[in-house]
C-alpha cells in the first residue's frame, strides 16, 4: 500500500544525515524515521503497527530501539535520525522489549488460525519467543460475518490500528475507528455496528493491512495456500489498478493490490471481490447455433439457464463455417457497407486493433464502433479540435500535486474507487476540491466548494465563470497569445454570460461562481476531472469545450498538477479508441477521409480501404431498420442493454439477417444472435491494456477458459480466415508488435519491456524512452503547435419535462455493479451487496409521491416503461431519478432517449424526461442476480 501521507510530502528536500544501526554505518534523510532507514539497509526490526507510507502509530512498540546516551528506548516507526546518533536494535535491553511485547500480544491470541501469514507469529518464531507464560485476558468475541467479502475476527485483533488508517488515512472512507478505552478498547465500524450495517463500501484495504487475520476474506477463501500467484491488472474501470490472482485448482481463490503506478496496492470491491464471474456456471463452454424453431423476436425474455431452448449446440467447425460464411456472402451480395462490427472496451488493444482491421480490411467498410461512443466520444471530440489529441493530459495522481482539483460531472467514489482515494488524499494534504454535478456524491463531503447545478446547465455554469476570469483579467496572457489561437472569439461570446444572469438558469449564486473562477485561475495548479456528467449530453461535446477553454484562458495545462483529465470508464476504452475501435478513425486517431492515412494503412495492410467514416452505434441500429445492414459481428458488447431507447436496439438486433456473437455469457445481445462462439474472460488471457493515464499495462492468464470456449483472439482470426483474411498470428506479441509499427505514440514500447516492466506510459516514441506522464507542455500535437478554443452556447437537452414527464431521468453506474451487470451481477460478492434494481430518489420526492423507501416505483418515458425498488437518496436533487443501467429486470435503457450529440454522435442518457407513480410489479429475477449465488455457495 501507498498513501500520500503528510509525512510523505514533507520529505522531498530532507537533508542528509549520517548515523550507525547496529554497528553499521547508515545515512537516510532527516525525516526518515530509523525503522525506514534500517529497511533500506537490509536491518529487519520486528514491527506490527508500521505499514510503509502510513502516518505511524507507534503503538505496538514492538520496533523498540536502544540509542545510546537516552535513558529509555525509542519506537523506530516514530524516531528520526540526527548525526552521529548510535542505534541498536539488537542489543540485549531492545531485544528483550521487543520480545516481551510480542509474547504479551500472543498471549491473547486465540488458538484458531485466521491467516497463513500472521505476522505477529512470524515475529515470534524469528525472535525466538516461545509459549506465552501469560493467562488471556481478553474477553470472548464473537465471530462477525455478516459482510458477504470480510470476516471480521476480532479475537485475533492487536489493535495495531493499520486497518484504522487504511480505512481513513488511505482510502478516506471513514469508517473504520478505534473506540472505547482501556481494556475495553477496541475496533469500531461506525458507531460499533456489524460490519454488514456499516458504511463499509468492501475496498477490502483493512484485509490487506491487517497483520492477524483480524479481519479476512469471508469464507476462509484465502486460508488454503495458492497453487500459483498471477500479476495481472484488474478488468473494471480505466484506472487499471495491478492485481494478483492467487490461484487454486484452476480457479481464483482470492486477490491481492500490487503496487502499480495508477493504485499502488489500493483495489476497490470490485477489484478485489469481484473475480468470480469467471467460474460461474452460465458460462459459455460450446458454440451454439440458433434453433430453426426459434425465431428472433425483439420482446423477449431471457433466461441463461435454457439457452438449449434457443440455440443447439455445435461444433466449431461448422459454427464458424456459419458465421464466417454467412458474414462473407451477405458482403459480397449486399454490398461491403451491408455490415458492421462491434468491439469491446473490456477486450485488450490486441483484440480491438485486430477487430477494427478485419472490419476495414475484410467487411471493407469502417462500420466499426465500440462503447466509447456511448461514454466519452464528445470529451474526445473536443479534445482532438482542441488540442489534437484525444487523451488525457495528466495522470490521476498528478492530483496529488494540485493546490485546486475540480471534479465535474462525475463520481469518482462510485465509478473510479482508487482514482477518487487519490483525490481525498490530496484534499487532507490541503488541496482545495471543488465538485460540481447535479448529484452530491460522496466526494462532496470533503469538498472545499460543492456546486449543486440543475441538470443540463453545463455551459451556463462554466461560461459564467470564464465571463468572471476574463473580467477580472485572470487570464495567462503569456499562454493565451503564445500557445493558442481563437481567444478573441471566445472572449466575446463569455461576454453575455455574467453569473448574474447565469444563476438563475444553473442554480448556483453569483458570487459562489466568482469565488471558484478565481480559486481555480489564481492557483498555481488546477487540474479538471470529469466524467459521463458532462459526455453524455447532446451539448456533450460543447461542455468539454468549455473545461478545455477554461484550462487554456488560464494556462492550466502542461505542467504537473495541471490539464484535463476525462475519467475513462472502462478497462481498456482508451486502448480500444487509440487501436482504432472507432469508425472515422484509424490507430493512433488519424481520420479516415484523409488521404494521406488512408494511403499509410493501405500500403501497412496491403488493400484498398473505405474513404468515407463509417455509422456509429446509434446510426448502425437505424441502419439495420433501415435495411441498409443486414449482418452484424458484435464481440463483448451488449447493445440490448446498454444502447438508448434499448427496446428500438432490440427490435433492430432481431431484424438482423445474420448476427454473429462472440461474449462469456448468454447475453441479451447474444440471445438475438444466429451464432455464439464461446470467448475467455479477462483472466483466462493475455494482452496490453491502456488505463485513463495512457498507461499500457500487461495483463497475464491465471486460469484456463472452461470447456471449449476460446481465446479472442483465436476467434476474431478463424472469422477472418473464413471472409476471405490470410491471417496466421500465432501470438498477441505478434499483433502488438503490428501496432506500435503503425501507432507512433507506442512506437517505443516492445512487449517484452512490457513483460519486464508491467506497464509504460505513452507517447514512448523510440525503444528505451521512459514514457511521457505529462504532455503538451511545449505544444500541442496541432498542424500550427497550438491549441483551439472553441466558443461554446446553451443548447437545451433535446426532451425536457412537461405536465405529463415531469420528472428527470439520469442514468449511470453503481459501485458494486459494472455496465450492463453480465460480471458482476455473477460475482457472489458484488450481488449480495446489491442484489436488487434500485430507483434513487430525493425523499421529498418519495413523500410527495406516498412512497416509503423499499417500495415499488414505476418509471415511464415516451419510450418505455420499468418498475423498481424506491431508494431515498437526499443527494439526488428533486424533480431527478437516478437510476443504474446493470439490472436486466429493470432495463432502464427502455427509457432512455436516442437523441445524439451533433459532433460526437453520443447519446444523451444523463437527461430524458419521465413520469414517476407509486406502485407496480417488479419483473420477476431470472436464473441470476438477485444475491442468488452466495447462499449456494455457503450450502457447497
């Protein structure tokens, strides 16, 4: 583990001092404390309470030393060095205190093991301390195991209190404290509730920290020693935090934070607990190939437990005969742009780069889109007319080096665990956080300034206060007049967006939007970070101009601590969009309509390529309607669930003459499809994966795919050996290697640096670079060096509320659920902590309605219609519904409306209008979900 600890800053300029340890000549800096020094130097001093990089306790005392000339002796966590000081922690006077902590500590013990690797036994046995001649005092705990990932062990508690610290020191989530004292003195989880009532949000970073097997992964899951331990990289969200899978029988027993760039140990419950998706039972094994007696139908219900009711099983062989062959014939029938391809943001950049080629070079048309079209497509727009590249600036934990942080439309806690533990971090260090959404999420608590905005008033908001920095001339004119072109414009359009007359549109006070606009230009770094707040609007694209104006009028871009920051949403949508998963784009983000891209690819690929972009997703279900598509090869993508107006997608999924699906699960998309080929989940493989940081990172196989599913990238090559492709890679090192010959900005980066080193960041131009974490800090990647500024004015959301859809609707993530639920919804953790599709609502809202929390809501849109479970949340504002998109029984995409950003061509799904009434039945829970799965496992 890795927090940034006050200690830790303090540090960088510590001067140099020189001492002994044991006889030994040591030096470290002033600020070091001795057991620090004694770490670096070899020496082991036994401990308990110390954990690197969290603030010291110093309460164990088991790191005694003796220093010569003091009366008493010292804790190591605690002491720092001076010149000349003499220390020993061997010395028969240090050794016998530390022997006789450690033996009053076991003497309360209980004599079941709780961990393979109790510290305090492992201390014991190397300092030679045998049975305990003490009697327990300690009083009977009882065991508590009413949280579905940690077992709580109390008897074996030491209060050493890094559980404490990690809890609010590290992941700031303030839950876990020491309470009582005395004897009767000990670990707290809110106000002594049970775990499972607690606030607990299950990062499981007081497991990692705790030395006894006090608290533990629930089950005993990590109690049998693994067969092998795998370093890979977690499948969620785009932090790309480092894991490791401990493996046992070819399956994953429990996992581990390594100490990554982007997480440093840290892991979410996602992260952590959520592994298990991959052995569930529902997993695709065979190929299928649907039944002649089972028509394709748009309203249909699913259910994986009877897939065999639908589809037969097959042979590959004449799966991909079927699917290949029918792809081929409708192209050379129908006419190449008679077909389209979906790629995955889970899949590595391996599978998408190999995805968009088969699209391009064997369908030959650039129908080739994935999920960023539906997350960040306008954040990258502006981006690429802004500053000429579509990535982020500065890495997350550039916020560590911020004095402003302005978090925009997003939710860190929730969406991005680790990013936001960052954040808070920065925030107790003394940075100043502003957080504007129409949400107050967790991270308002610890904000400097919360912005509760009205939705769809984004530009209102931030053109307000860019009128107030160019008012009070807090631009960088330096910046501006060197570094950019299209300031006049802008200046002049802000001029009629004065907070007076703002305020009243966005909600929020006038001089409140001074107070930011000054905070955020005057500081000597501000950094932005946003998220699907402010994407997801058809004013998607204009509200990423505003964040990158407001970045450039203030020269707060280009240095540490500074720029732009779009919070990617998942694992790999960042590597998918560089490899070229995108349809008016080729790697590396060159159009396709430029001439001189297009000659580059089709000499690298050797064929004649589509000039003109290809549809998007929303385009490609119109298209299907339309007629103009009539086959689809969608891999890992679940458009039934995740695409707007989802009945409209599902009604055009069916309409498809041909549809080839390649997923883990039976789908809603899949069940629409004529062929499923069984594909390998995340750690069932191997590929580079590129996090929100730009951080390409490796992740590795720990377990073997079940039955007769294949690896991806196995699949995509038959399916393009069978429409005609000569593909013959026989490794993903192959096709990396393909990419970074034809992608300059991982030109440098080899997969074997990649297997050495985990992970580099790009640009890496030239083999051996180190990667740059930080860009644009001499120019930007534009024809002229310099970036755009792109005025920007109120565009409405294209469905408002009206008398009969008074209500808002906005959709989005929950913490323990990921995108359309097919993972998590089958990971037995996740799904018992939330089992059930919720409506968020403010409780006047619920009173006004006659609604009591846990009651039944009914959602209605001019589209569509769910009914679900009623959650009071005083933080969604009223006249709002926030509601989750992962629960198949209450397919909140029903509702959503198709309206697209004119430039992005992304969905608007943060805003649509709805009718809300009390009452209504709850599509009955299918064959998972519902925290099904975890009382099965208890009972095995």
């Amino acid at each position: 583990m890795s927090a940034v600890t006050r200690n830790a800053l303090a540090q960088s300029d510590a001067p140099l001092v020189d001492f002994t340890l044991n006889g030994q000549a040591v030096s470290g800096k002033r600020t070091d404390t001795i057991i620090q020094i004694a770490q670096r130097a070899g020496i082991e001093i036994p401990h308990l309470c110390y954990q690197e990089d969290l603030d010291a306790a110093g309460n164990c005392r088991a790191c005694m030393v003796e220093i010569k000339g003091e009366r008493v002796l010292a804790p190591s966590c605690c002491r720092h060095p001076s010149a000349g000081m003499e220390v020993s922690s061997d010395s028969p006077r240090a050794r016998k205190a530390q022997q006789m902590v450690l033996e009053l500590l076991q003497s309360d013990m209980p004599e079941t093991a709780y961990t393979r690797n109790n510290e305090l036994d492992l201390w014991a046995q190397q300092l030679q301390v045998g049975k305990p001649r003490f009697k327990q005092t300690r009083a009977t705990v009882e065991t508590d195991l009413s949280h579905p990932a940690i077992a709580v062990n109390l008897d074996a508690c030491i209060q050493c209190t890094r559980c404490v610290r990690a809890c609010r020191d590290e992941q700031v989530n303030d839950v876990i404290g020491l309470a009582f004292r005395g004897d009767r003195a000990k670990i707290v989880f809110d106000m002594d509730d049970t775990m499972g009532a607690s606030t607990c949000v299950g990062c499981g970073e007081c497991v990692q920290a705790c030395p006894t097997g006090a608290l533990m992964p629930a089950r005993n899951a990590a109690l049998a020693a693994p067969d092998r331990s795998v370093a890979s990289v977690c499948p969620y969200c785009g932090v790309g935090c480092q894991l490791t899978y401990h493996v046992r029988d070819n399956k994953i027993a429990y996992v581990e934070g390594r100490d990554g760039p982007a997480n440093h140990g840290r892991l979410c419950v996602k992260g952590r607990y959520g592994f298990d998706y991959a052995h569930h039972p529902q997993r695709l094994t065979v190929p299928l190939i649907r039944r002649a007696d089972a028509p394709k139908r748009g309203d249909f219900t699913m259910d994986p437990e009877r897939v065999l009711d639908v589809f037969r099983e097959a042979s590959w062989d004449e799966a991909l005969a079927l699917a290949g062959g029918t792809l081929k014939q409708i192209r050379d029938t129908h006419g190449k742009k008679a077909l389209a391809g979906f790629g995955s943001a889970k899949g590595s950049n391996e599978e998408a780069y190999l995805f968009q080629k088969l699209v391009r070079t064997g369908f030959g048309s650039n129908n080739v889109d994935h999920c960023t079209r539906l997350c960040h497509a306008s954040s990258v727009a502006a981006l690429l007319e802004g500053l000429g590249s579509g990535a982020v600036s500065n890495p997350v934990l550039d916020v560590t080096k911020a004095e402003v942080i302005l978090v925009i439309g997003a939710n860190p806690s929730v969406n991005h665990p680790v990013a936001a533990s960052w954040i808070k971090n920065a925030v107790k260090n003394g940075s100043q956080l502003i957080v504007a959404d129409p949400r107050r999420s967790d991270m308002a608590r610890l904000a400097h300034r919360f912005l509760q905005f009205k939705p769809d008033t984004d530009v209102a908001l931030l053109n307000a206060m860019m009128h107030v920095i160019v008012e009070e001339n807090l631009v960088d004119a330096a910046f501006i007049a060197g570094r950019t072109i299209g300031y006049e414009e802008l200046r002049q359009n802000v001029a009629g967006y004065s907070p007076e007359q703002m305020a009243p549109i966005c909600g929020i006070d006038a001089d409140t939007i001074r107070y930011v606009a000054r905070l955020y230009a005057s500081a000597k770094a501000s950094i932005i970070l946003w998220g699907m707040g402010i994407s997801q609007h058809v004013h998607g694209t204009d509200n990423a101009r505003c964040l990158i104006a407001l970045a450039l009028m203030t020269g707060q871009i280009g240095r540490p601590g500074t720029g732009l920051h779009p919070l990617r949403g998942q694992n790999n949508v960042q590597g998918a969009s560089d490899a070229g998963l995108i349809p008016m784009m080729y790697p590396n983000y060159l159009r396709v309509d430029d001439p001189a891209a297009q000659r580059k690819f089709e000499q690298y690929w050797g064929t004649a390529l589509d000039p003109q972009p290809g549809l998007t997703v929303v385009e490609i279900m119109h298209a299907i309607k339309a007629g103009t598509i009539r086959g689809m090869y969608i891999m890992g993508e679940n458009p039934a669930m995740s695409d707007p107006d989802a009945n409209h997608a599902r009604e055009s999924l069916a309409a498809l003459e041909h549809l080839v699906v390649q997923d883990i699960f039976l789908t809603e998309t899949a069940y629409l499809a004529d062929v499923i080929l069984p594909a390998s989940a995340f750690p069932e493989k191997i590929g580079s994966f590129t996090n929100t940081d730009r951080l390409v990172q490796i992740g590795r196989q720990a377990i073997d795919p079940p039955g007769d599913a294949r690896q991806d990238v196995w699949i995509i090559q038959q399916i393009a050996q069978r429409i005609g492709l000569d593909w013959h890679y026989t490794h993903v090192s192959e096709v990396f290697d393909e990419m970074r010959h034809c992608m300059d900005s991982i030109g440098g980066i080899t997969w074997e640096r990649l297997e050495r080193e985990h992970g580099v960041t790009y640009p890496c131009l030239a083999e051996g670079d180190p990667g740059d974490p930080v860009i644009f800090i001499d120019d930007f990647p534009t024809p002229g060096g310099k970036a755009r500024f792109v005025p920007a004015d109120i565009i409405p959301a294209a469905e408002r509320p009206d008398a009969a859809y008074p209500f808002v609707l906005i959709t989005g993530r929950q913490l323990e659920h990921w995108h359309t639920g097919s993972m998590t919804r089958r990971a037995a953790v996740l799904d018992a902590i939330e089992p059930d599709p919720v409506a968020l609502v403010h409780p006047l809202d619920l009173a006004a309605l006659g609604v009591q929390p846990g009651a039944v809501l009914t959602l209605a849109s001019r589209r569509g219609q769910v009914s679900l479970y009623a959650r009071a949340d005083d933080g969604t504002p009223r006249g709002a519904v926030f509601v989750p998109f992962c629960y198949y029984e209450a397919a909140i995409n029903r509702l959503t409306n198709a309206a697209l950003d004119p430039f992005a061509k992304i969905p608007e799904f943060k805003y649509c209008a709805i009718r809300v009434a009390a009452g209504g039945t709850v599509t009955p829970q299918g064959s998972y979900g519902g925290g099904q799965l975890l009382p099965r496992i208890a009972q095995e």
